[in-house]
C-alpha cells in the first residue's frame, strides 16, 4: 500500500527501511551525522514540511518531523522546493546533480558530503523504494 508523500507516515517507513536494508547498512558503515530536510512549498504542498533523521553507522535511530528548526542543530540542512525532492524520490532528478545546481542547497560540511556520495545516493535509493503516494 502506497504511503502518502511527505508524511510522518513516510519517514517512519523510511526509518525501518534504512533500519532493515542491509546494503545501507554497509555503504553507510562509516556515517556519523544527523539531518534535516527541510521540503519547501511549491506546487500542491502549501506549507514547509521538516524531516529529522539521525543517522549513524548505517542505522538510523531517530526520525521526527519537526515545526521548526529552532533549537535543533544538525551536523546537515538540506532545503528544496517540494517539487525538486519529488523528482529526486521518483528518480527523474539525480541527487548529486540538484546539489550541484543548487536545486538541493546544503548547509554542513562538504568535504564530509563529499567523501561519502555512495552513501548519499544508497539513501536516496532507500527513499526511492518507498511506495510512496506523492501529493499533487
């Protein structure tokens, strides 16, 4: 069954699937950082939307979506436009790509980004296997 895109449900799904995906868990052996994503409106979403994930050594141990990014200080922000991250979970924009055309602005050390690409687009992988139903 499809889960409605953003949604707590689906970051939730995104927790166990990086939870459970054992090729994650090896490429990502190594990721020591927390995040947000923080989803811009555009298109039919008519509010930001702020996903927390911690990630570390290839797990993920907490996920929440938060109202604001007050008193949160992750190691990374990712911030988009909602149209811009439907087209990187569907497949149509390659993540490395939006962060080099500033579609994906990133705030956080890029040398770290950078050293860890496999990791990055095997998380991108993960959202991609969602059966996800996108608002429009």
């Amino acid at each position: 069954m499809a889960i409605k895109f953003p949604s707590a449900d689906w970051l939730k799904v995104l927790e166990d699937k990086l939870n459970t995906d054992e090729h994650y868990a090896k490429v990502a052996s190594k990721w020591e950082s927390d995040m947000c994503v923080v989803i811009e409106p555009a298109g039919p979403l008519q509010e930001t939307i702020i996903y927390y994930l911690d990630l570390w050594h290839g797990k993920c141990r907490r996920t929440e979506m938060l109202p604001t990014l007050e008193g949160v200080k992750p190691a990374f922000v990712l911030r988009t436009a909602y149209d811009n991250i439907v087209k990187i979970i569907t497949g149509v924009l390659d993540p490395m790509t939006a962060m080099m055309t500033r579609k994906l602005h990133v705030q956080g050390n890029m040398a770290v980004m950078m050293r860890n690409v496999p990791t990055v687009l095997d998380f991108v992988r993960c959202c991609r296997e969602i059966d996800a139903d996108i608002l429009s």
